[in-house]
C-alpha cells in the first residue's frame, strides 16, 4: 500500500499536487476550527455563582392569549429570586390584555403596558417601551411562549450578572415535536447558538438569538437602541447587542440549569425565517466578524467539495482521505455529544449528525432561491 502511494505521488502532476495541498491546508484549518471554536465550547467551565441581583423580564406579544393562560403562572410563581415582568401587548386582537391584567391584579411582580394601535416594526417598538420601563439594571428577554425551564434557571442567570460584565449569553431552543421541518428547527437553531458560543470565546462575538440572553438595560440606551435599524426584518435587540458585545463583558453560561425551551408550532415558514434572521443578523456585524464567519464558512465548503473530488481525481490517495474524515467526523461527534449533553439536549445528537448535514444543503438552495427572486425584481423594474 505505501509503495503503491510512493509511486502514485511521483506520477502526479503539479494540479493533482496543487489539489492535494489545498485538502491538505483546508484539513489544518477545520481541525483549528473544530478544536478552537466548537472544542473551546465543550470544555468551557461552568460559571460559579455569586450574589444574586434583581433582573427584569421583557415580555413582548400578540394574540398570546392560551400561551399567557398556560406559562404565565409558573413564572410567576417562581421565589428564589428578585424579579419583574415587563410585558408589553402589541396591539393584540385576543384578550391577552384582559389576561394580563387579571394576572396584574394578583401579582405586584407583573407590569403591563400595550400599544394602542397598529404600528410598524411594532415589536421592537414594543421591546423599547420594555426597556424603559425596567426598573432593574439587568433585564433579559423571555418569549411567552417559554414553558419548560429548570425552578432554578432564573436564579442561576441571575448569581451570573457579574459586575464586570455587560451580557451573559444562556442557551435556548424550541420543544420537541413530532414533524421533520421541527426536528430541522431544533438542530438548526442549536448549531446557529454553537457557532455564535464559540465566536464569542475566541474574542469575534455576536449573538444569533436574543432570547435567554440577560444585559445592562443602560448599554441599549447607550448604544443608540434600534436608532438606524428599526426597519431591519427578522431580528430585533440582537441588532443592538451586537452593536455593544465585546469578549471581556460577556459570558457564557453553558449550564443546563440555564436553558429554558419554548412551546412553538413550527412549519416552513418558521424555519426559512429562522435562516432569514442568521442571515440579516450576520450582514449587519462589523466587517472583521463578518470575514471571519465567511472564511470558515467557505473553507468548509471547500474542504467537502475537494474530499468528494479527490478519489476520483487522485484514487490512490482514497484510504487517507476517507482515515482524515473518519477521524474529524469522530472528534465532531464527541465533540457535539458533550455540549448537547451539557445542554440536557441528548436527544438531538444523532439528528445533529444526520440531519445537521442535511441543513447546508437547505441553506444553500434558500440563498439560491432568494438570489433569483432579487434578481426577478430587478428585471421587472427594468421593463
């Protein structure tokens, strides 16, 4: 075998051998991404608690009357920690208002206030009207959808809102269900979160998501709010967040305690949104991170394509290619194992595996589709 390598390697030509060294650079490179990015996840330490301090819940909605019935009570309920909710009704058509306000009457934690008529990129509106209505200086937002989180989950966030710090990233996810296009969800939206953790530990941070995520309500105001980025689609305070991160003033709280899960029905409308969002989310941070997120992007994509195109090209060179993707598929695997373990997410681990390497190809035919459709419309404006 080794003498039949030696032999292949001295009759190939200088483009096999150029093939050959690209696959070569490009392995180095995912074996630095999967150690420093998604490895720097898996062993990150779990934070050690400290005083607790008061933190305000945003509450943003629309037409949430059932989910406000079944969630509301248990959050409220919760003792071990000082705590408020601000919810804020967007011009709901139900009675969530009516709802709130019975809520309201029994429990002094609970603020209520409400847009009085239909408004444009009325929910960040409604999230500005939250922050300044907040009285602690932590505040975090919770969907109400949210119904499965751990008794000591607020608590745990709130023992983690260190002086020193601006942001403390938690993890979150959608429940599961009993469709593919939600299992789809679930692993896309955990791989969006894993990529935007190890971002952050390796000093390019941005968040994907801004639920679950706690702040200084002062940084908002400082960073302008959504001045400039009100008529952005999809996403919402992760524009703002961005706009303040930094490596130093955030932390990453990894702890299953930590996570919460919200009760969402999702169709295919909710998942092409939920890649909208990463997309919109990326096109906006500074042009450093924007690079840095491209590169690897890019280079993954390559480092697939070569090792698809190598056998054919070069068929000696077989048995190592398929000894280098059998031992970073194996690191990969431990790898997300251990975090999805962390996570209590254990369940998504073979989907993660199966599924995840399904999702590039989605991403991949949705940017095709959107590019066609923007091409479509400069057409017609021509005419």
């Amino acid at each position: 075998m080794l003498e039949s390598f030696q032999n292949a390697a001295l009759s190939m030509h200088p483009v096999e051998w150029a093939i050959a060294g690209t696959f070569a650079l490009l392995f180095l490179v995912r074996v630095v991404y999967m150690a420093f990015f998604s490895g720097r996840v898996a062993i990150q330490k779990k934070q050690a608690g400290g005083q607790r301090n008061p933190v305000s819940i945003l509450m943003t909605l629309r037409n949430e009357e059932d989910c406000l019935r079944k969630n509301m009570p248990r959050l409220l309920s919760l003792n071990n920690v000082d705590f408020e909710v601000v919810a804020v009704d967007d011009f709901s058509h139900d009675n969530s208002l009516t709802v709130l306000g019975a809520f309201r009457a029994n429990s002094p934690r609970l603020k209520v206030s409400s847009l009085s008529q239909e408004t444009r990129y009325s929910e960040k509106l409604s999230q500005n009207v939250a922050l300044k209505a907040a009285h602690n200086e932590w505040v975090m937002v919770v969907p109400p959808s949210v119904n499965q989180f751990n008794e000591l989950w607020l608590a745990t966030v709130s023992e983690n809102l260190d002086e020193g710090k601006d942001l403390v990233v938690s993890y979150s996810n959608v429940q599961s269900g009993n469709s593919f296009i939600h299992l789809l969800f679930r692993v896309e939206y955990f791989f969006q979160q894993l990529k935007s953790f190890g971002f952050i530990l390796n000093g390019l941070p941005y968040v994907i998501s801004e639920d679950n995520v706690a702040f200084r309500q002062k940084k908002y105001f400082e960073a302008g709010g959504f001045r400039g980025k009100i008529a952005e689609p999809f996403a919402n305070l992760e524009l703002v967040l961005n706009a303040f991160i930094s490596k130093s003033k955030t932390s990453l709280l990894l702890n299953n305690a930590a996570v919460f899960k919200k009760d969402l029905s999702i169709g295919p409308n909710q998942f092409w949104e939920l890649l909208q969002k990463e997309i919109s989310i990326k096109r906006l941070l500074p042009a450093g991170r924007k690079f840095w997120i491209g590169f690897f992007e890019w280079t993954k994509w390559l480092f697939v394509m070569l090792s698809i195109l190598i056998p054919f090209v070069i068929p000696a060179f077989l048995s190592i290619v398929s000894g280098l993707l059998f031992v970073l598929l194996l690191a990969h695997s431990l790898i997300i194992k251990k975090i999805l373990n962390r996570l209590d997410e254990g369940k998504l681990f073979l989907p993660s595996l199966l599924v995840g390497c399904f999702i590039p190809v989605l991403k991949v035919f949705y940017r095709l589709r959107n590019y066609n459709r923007g091409q479509n419309k400069k057409w017609k404006r021509k005419k």
